[in-house]
C-alpha cells in the first residue's frame, strides 16, 4: 500500500472511533454535552467556533454582532467564522430517536 492511502485509512479509522466515542458518551450521559453554553438548550444547529467549543447557530451569530470573544473562555477568537458540527448535530438526533 502507499503511505498516503495508509495514512488516510488510519485518519478514517480514527474519526470514526471518535465519534462512536462521542455517540456513546451522549446517548449514555445526561444530555448536558448537547446543551449550548449561550442559551442553556438543546442544540438543533450546533456550530464549532474558532475556540473549539460547541453553540446553537442563532446564538453564537448573535454573541458575536456584541462581542470578539469566546462565551465559555472569553478569550478572544481567532475569527468569526463558523462551522457546523455534524457529528454533534447526528448525535443529538441519535439520542432523541431513541427517546
């Protein structure tokens, strides 16, 4: 095999043990993980910010019209731009189903 494909299979195999983990912790825990440090709520369109923690869409969009910086460390970010959280957005509804 060459190097990049082994490299890629290990990257593959390690995002998906990872979220397995995560899946596991969510659906086993409290459902505090799934809650938005902005607005004390459940996610429905979690989004990563530039501190790597995890916020509703609507409330992060709105923290930063006020604020540069983090809601959890507040510290200030990097940047602006968000990005959603898929594998966070597939365990919330993972965990509802189940429910």
């Amino acid at each position: 095999m060459h190097q990049p494909l082994v490299l890629w299979l290990l990257a593959c195999w390690c995002a998906l043990a990872a979220t397995i983990v995560v899946l596991n912790k969510l659906v086993g825990q409290s459902f505090r993980q799934s809650m938005c440090p902005v607005m004390q709520a459940i996610m429905q369109h979690p989004v990563i910010a530039a501190d790597g923690h995890t916020y509703e869409r609507a409330a992060m969009e709105q923290w930063l019209r006020q604020h540069n910086t983090s809601p959890v460390t507040g510290c200030q970010l990097a940047r602006t731009h968000l990005i959603s959280n898929v594998l966070i957005k597939c365990a919330i509804s993972t965990h509802q189903d189940m429910q």
